[in-house]
C-alpha cells in the first residue's frame, strides 16, 4: 500500500512491538517515512528492552485460543521463513501443569487441526521422558504433563538485532536518544516527541513500544501538557521478574543439550509460572523466578505509579540476595538437588509492562488524536515478534478483527489482578538486601 504523502510514522522502543511494526510498516508501505526511536543503540552491549534477552519460550500452548492462534502464525513464521529460522530452537515444551490448562490447550490446537504434535501425560510416565531429566521436579499440585515438540526457544537479542538491521535496509530511521515527553499541539492532537536532549521528532502517528516505562512517560506528558487522560491508570503495571543463568559443566551439558523447555504452572493451585530454558550457544541453562514485583514511586508530586528504577539501565544486573534466592528455588523446582551443585553466575532484572487480564494493548489512545499504544507484553509477547507489527498497522488502517480490536482495546472491562497468577503483586523494596547501619 502506498503512504500517503503526509503520514509519517514515529516508533517510541525498539523492542518487538517496535520492531516489529517499523518492519511491518516499512514492507507494506516502502515510500512511507517510518523512524524508530529508542534510549539505547539497538546493538548496544547491554539494553534496557525486555525483548533484548539471551532466549525466549516461543511456545503456542495457550489455553486463550485467540493467543493460541496468534502463536502459531508466529511459529510457522519461525520454522519456514528464512529471516526468522535462524533464531528458532524447536526443543519441544515440557509443561506441568493442571488438568484444566492441559485440556483447554489441547482442544484449541484440535480445533485449528494442529494436535499432531501435542500429548498429554501422567506424571508418573512423564518423569521417564527426556531421559529423566524432570525426574527430580517438584510435581506438588501438578496434575499432568504437557508435552509438545513443535515448541522451543528463540534467540532473543540476536534475533531483535537482526531484524532491526533488516528493517533499517528497507528503509527505517534508527535514533538511539531517550525520548522526555510527547509533544501536542493546540488541539491536543499528538504530533511528536521530545528527546532528553532537547531535540524534537515529529510524526503523523506517533506509536508508544515501550514496555514497563509506558506508564511514566504518559505521566510525564500528562504533566508536561496538561492532559491528564493520558495517564495509563490502572490500564498498565510496570512488573519486574529476576532471570538467572548457570555454565553447565561438560558432563551435565552433554546431558541437557537436547532437553525441551521445562515450564511449571496454571497447576492445580494457581501460582505463577516459572520457566528453564535449555543451554543457550555458551552452554548456560536460564531460569525466571517466581517472585513478580513492581516498584511504587513518586513520579510527578503526588502521583505514585510502578516504574523500572530510575537508572539509566534499570538498575536490571543489580539483583539481591533475596533475588537471587528465587532462582535457586526455581531450578530445584526443575532439577532437584542436581541444581545446588550449579553455580548461577548471570542474573538480570527484567522488565515488563502488564494488564490485569495479560492482554495487549493495541489501539488508538482514547485522549490524543495521533497517538497509538502496542505494547504490554505481559510475560508472554516475545513469541509474537515476527506477525504482532501486522496488526499493529491493521490498527493503524482501522481493519483490526472486531474480536482482537476488543481484546487489545485502551479501554475495556478488565478483571480483577487477583484473578492473574503472574501479577506483580510484591514491592521491590521488600525483596532488596537489608541496608547494614553502624551506630559506632
Ligand atoms: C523475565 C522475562 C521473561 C520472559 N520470557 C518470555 C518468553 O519466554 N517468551 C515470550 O514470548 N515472552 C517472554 N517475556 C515477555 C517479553 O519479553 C515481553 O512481553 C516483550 O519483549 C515486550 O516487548 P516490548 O516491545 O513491549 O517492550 P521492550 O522489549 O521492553 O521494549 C521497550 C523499548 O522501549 C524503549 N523505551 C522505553 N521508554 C523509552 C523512552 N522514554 N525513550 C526511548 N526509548 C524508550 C526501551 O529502551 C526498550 O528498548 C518475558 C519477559 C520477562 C520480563
């Protein structure tokens, strides 16, 4: 399609929402003007982005069969396309979990034809699979196993750069610079941003992809203009989660080097769900914790919100005892008394933005003509990376299906947090080390 000679379209995060829609944009409309603007380099050593990560679960095991086919529209995207293949581990998926999930999975994948790589097992049967790996899991509460060998992992940060570099071929405009405020004019319709550094950039659509740190900057330009139904409100929750990493010796690689991701969750009892990953091209085994926390803070006088800290890399390789506890806990969930003998030597903090319902959100922002939210990947938006940019630009033509339109809207009924297992309900301040004061 064409762009029209006006529309011009700036992209606030590089992450997978961002990409993702540059790279979308710029295929479907060659000629258009489509700049990506991001606070770090998007080959930069170390980035903020949760997208940017050593592996991701690319899984289509959703009980939700709207995400359910949305994830295997991206999968065959990984297993047949040449851009995206690379980065694809089909491992397969060992899931334990409740009897429920299992079934609700399982007839979404017979409904789209596609259950010919799905099973479901007792646990008894299970622990043998895979050559005993998960024999030592903690199964309390899990009522089956879920295997499925069309999952895997994705090299994350090596597949982001990848396509951001093919995105820049075709035409997009990368500005690494942090981005302070959107810019209105006098009818409150949005027409740009305002960089850190005082530069201006401007846009006809001007796209929000930035994760945990939305609802700041919509908080910051609600101040900064005025408009205070900018604001996300209770619509988006900035959430962090710990990864940790352990360098397997080789004996133990040679043992794991074919194993599937192992994922525990939506058991019997409802709580979060934590994953390994299998070991990454320098043979480190990941794991993400349990513990799922925000981090309340005043952002403007008088309006405290959840935000990623303050410093310029969210403080993200900065992880505490309590932090690092978790992960501990998680890989004996996994591997029993097998991981107390692992050193876990990498850890990170990775953040996120969440709604209640663990939806999306991809729409037109109610309160400012121009301005469009595709973002809150809720724990789970990696695995979209190479199809979520197309609906961003239905979105942006207004041809979005009425079902995904409702689902992703800005505005919507949302359940009650209480009902998400993966809610970040904890504050960071409780998990930090205790600060040592000396009277002497
Ligand atoms: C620990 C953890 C594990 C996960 N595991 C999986 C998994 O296995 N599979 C899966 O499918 N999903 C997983 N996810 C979820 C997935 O990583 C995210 O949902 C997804 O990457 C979010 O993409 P995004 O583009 O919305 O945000 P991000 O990737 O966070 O990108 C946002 C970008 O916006 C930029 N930005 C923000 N504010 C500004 C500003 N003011 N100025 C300039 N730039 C700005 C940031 O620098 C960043 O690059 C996981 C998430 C976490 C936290």
């Amino acid at each position: 399609m064409a762009a029209a000679a006006h529309e011009s379209y700036l992209i606030v995060g590089a992450g997978i929402f961002g990409i993702s829609t540059a790279y979308h944009l710029i295929r479907s409309r060659p000629d258009a003007s489509v700049t990506v603007v991001d606070r770090d380099a998007f080959d930069a050593d170390s980035r903020v982005a949760a997208s940017w990560d050593w592996n991701k679960v690319m899984r289509a095991d959703y009980d939700d069969p709207l995400y359910c086919e949305l994830a295997l529209e991206a999968q065959d995207m990984f297993t047949s396309d040449a851009l995206w293949k690379p980065f694809f581990h089909q491992t397969g998926l060992y899931w334990m979990c409740g009897r429920d999930y299992a079934r609700d999975c399982i007839s979404n994948f017979e409904r789209l034809g596609r259950g010919h790589d799905m099973a479901v097992w007792p646990v008894d049967e299970a622990r043998n699979m895979f050559g005993g790996l998960f024999s030592e899991s903690d199964y309390t509460h899990v009522e089956q196993v879920l295997v499925n060998k069309a999952s895997g992992w994705v090299a994350a940060g090596d597949c982001l750069r990848a396509i951001t570099r093919v995105a820049m071929d075709l035409g997009v405009r990368y500005v690494a610079e942090e981005v302070a405020t959107l810019r209105f004019d006098r009818d409150g319709t949005c027409v740009g941003v305002q960089t850190a550094a005082g530069g201006k950039l401007h846009g006809s659509h001007v796209i929000l992809c930035t994760g945990a740190f939305t609802p700041k900057l919509l908080e910051l330009s609600a101040a900064h203009s005025g408009m205070s139904d900018l604001r996300a409100e209770s619509r988006i929750l900035a959430g962090g989660i710990t990864t940790g990493m352990a360098k397997l010796d080789d004996e133990a690689l040679a043992r794991f080097s074919d194993m599937p991701v192992g994922i525990q969750g939506y058991t019997a009892k409802k709580a979060p769900f934590v994953g390994s990953l299998p070991p990454t091209k320098d043979g480190e085994l990941k794991w993400w914790g349990q513990k799922i926390f925000r981090n309340t803070n005043e952002v403007v006088p008088g309006r405290y919100i959840s935000t990623p800290p303050a410093e310029a890399d969210y403080a993200q390789w900065e992880i505490s005892e309590k932090l690092k506890e978790d992960i501990l806990s998680v890989s004996s969930v996994f591997y029993g008394r097998e991981a107390l003998t692992w050193k876990l030597e990498k850890h990170r903090i990775c953040w996120d933005a969440f709604t209640t319902s663990s939806d999306f959100i991809i729409s037109p922002h109610a309160a400012s003509k121009g301005l469009y939210i595709a973002t809150c990947g809720s724990f789970h938006g990696f695995k979209f990376f190479p199809v979520i940019g197309k609906y961003v630009v239905k979105m942006l033509e207004g041809s979005l299906a009425a079902p995904l339109a409702e689902k992703w809207a800005w505005d919507r009924e949302r359940p009650d947090p209480s009902m998400n297992p993966d809610w970040p309900s904890m504050e960071m301040r409780e998990l930090l080390d205790p600060v040592r004061t000396s009277r002497l």
